[in-house]
C-alpha cells in the first residue's frame, strides 16, 4: 500500500511442516489470503514434528526412516488434507521435495534413483499436486516430465478432493508397516553425525549418500534414535535399543567417519554433542541450538558505521 504496488502482487507458499500447522491449514490461508500462492508438503520437517511432538508416547514408536514413505497412513491423510483444503480455497498444493542428487559414477544405482524421483513425481500429479520441487537442478527435466504428461493444463484446482474426509485420527494414525533394524540404526547415526559435522564447519546442507540432507532429516535421524531408547525397543533381531547400545554404535560411527574424511574433520566434536541426544534423555528443542558456541564468537560491539 505504502509505495502504491497492488496487492496480491507479493506472494508466498507456505511449507506445511508441523503436525500443529496440520490441524490449521485453513486459517493459515486465510490470515495470507491476498498473498497466498498455496501450501506445500514440508516431508522431512512434519516427521520430525510428528515424532518430536509425540516422542513420549509409545504408541507413536516409528520403525526405519526408510519405512515412513509418503504412503503411510499418517502421511498420504497429510497429503490429501493439504490438498483438498488448497484447491477449496483456491490456492495451489504442492509436492514435496526429491532429495536425490545425481550418481555420476554409477550408471546403474543412478538410473535406480532417478525412477525413484519418478515414481514419487507421478504420486504427487495423480494425488492433485499442482506442482512440486527438487534438490537438485538436474532433476528438474524429471519432475516436470512427469507433470506435463499427466497435468497438460496450468494446475489442477479443479481436483476437489470431495471424496476426502480426513480427521485427527487420519492425520495421528501411527500404523506404519516396517521393523527397527541395526542397519537402520546406524544410518540415523550416519546422518545425524554427518550433517553435525558439517554444520559445524558451516555447510548448512549436505550430501549424504546421494541424497541432499539439511537439518530436517538429521532432526528426523535424532529424534528416532531418542524414541527408540526412551521406550526399549527391540531390533528386528531381538537385540533391545537401550542407553549402552546407542552409545556403542554412536562411538563405532564416529569413529568410521572420522578415519575415513580428511584431516581436521569435526566428527568427534559431532559425536560429544550427539551423545547426548541419542539416549532417551535430554532432548534440545533443535540439534543445531547446541552447536551455536561452535560457530560463533563473541567480541566487542561494533560501530553502526562499520556494519
């Protein structure tokens, strides 16, 4: 208004990415409205709400990160809500983001990822998406392959959803099929160490394993590991997830890492933050609010004509 520029000129998405901001889609629309582009599916982030939020409660146990696709029921009753509530009020849903970056030295565990990156796009058109996005640059022609092929016209707004009713039963329905494995374990571990790591040399988004992690899947990856502890579980080999456990495998993890990356690397650092995440007890409202002192310094204040 101020500097005479219509509105509705400025625009924005909002990623949905918090059980909370599940439940309040519609008013998160309406308090935007003139500026609302639509909503968008935040994946890692609304895991890691999901267990962060409910990480007390045993029934909200989940098994490998590996296990809690798109397609379970607390995530597709996600899903169809977002959509539906988007197109009933007219603005645009949008997908979530492929994580998958390029193999370049292996033909074959590339080609296998890229039809991963396909097969999620596909879900999302024929889901109602109006639109998606990706990690990584090249996957781009992928993605909007898929889109032009089953979405020929500018959205899909006319994709109701009325035959959707989703309740909180719906959106809390912790049944996921899968088991808690070692190796499942392990990769938690890997990527909360690797991305810890990172962070503290202040690279905010990393490949691991040719998928591109920032803090939401390192977060997802810590707050698993705390469940499992915290509630006893056992593996699928009948080995039970206790304090020592995790312990013993965070130590065996850091230590692979460190001797494998270059010199100087931060991964014992990592580790001595991490240790205390992964046994049950304390539990900091973000991984990265305990590596803060790691990166910045304190001095003396300077001149406003210096800043």
């Amino acid at each position: 208004d101020y500097i005479g520029m219509p509105r509705g000129t400025i625009r924005g998405t909002v990623l949905i990415e918090t059980i909370l901001a599940a439940f309040e889609m519609d008013e998160i629309i309406y308090e935007l409205r003139d500026h609302s582009s639509g909503l968008n599916c935040g994946r890692w982030d609304y895991i890691f709400s999901v267990i962060k939020k409910f990480r007390n409660n045993p029934n909200f146990v989940l098994p490998d990160r590996s296990a809690v696709t798109m397609t379970v029921p607390f995530m597709e009753s996600y899903v169809k809500l977002l959509i539906q509530t988007c197109h009933k009020r007219g603005v645009h849903a949008m997908g979530g983001m492929a994580a998958q970056i390029p193999i370049k030295n292996d033909d074959a565990a590339n080609d296998k990822a890229m039809e991963g990156v396909r097969a999620d796009k596909l879900r999302e058109v024929r889901a109602g998406h109006d639109g998606t996005w990706v990690a990584h640059p090249a996957l781009a022609s992928i993605a909007t392959e898929i889109f032009d092929k089953h979405m020929p016209t500018p959205n899909q707004l006319f994709v109701r959803r009325d035959d959707v009713t989703i309740g909180q039963n719906d959106l809390l329905n912790m049944n996921v099929p899968g088991t808690i494995t070692e190796e499942g374990i392990k990769k938690n571990l890997n990527i909360g160490l690797g991305y810890m790591e990172a962070w503290i040399r202040g690279v905010g988004c990393v490949p691991i394993n040719y998928l591109m992690e920032d803090a939401a899947t390192a977060e997802v990856s810590r707050s698993q590991l705390w469940q499992w502890v915290k509630h006893g579980v056992s593996t699928a080999d009948g080995k039970r997830v206790d304090k020592s456990y995790a312990l013993k495998l965070l130590k065996e993890t850091a230590d692979q890492l460190a001797a494998s990356a270059p010199k100087g690397n931060k991964y014992h650092l990592a580790a001595q933050y991490f240790s205390g995440q992964v046994t049950g007890e304390d539990y900091a409202d973000f991984l990265t609010s305990l590596l803060y002192n790691e990166i910045t310094q304190a001095g003396p204040p300077s001149p406003a004509s210096k800043l």
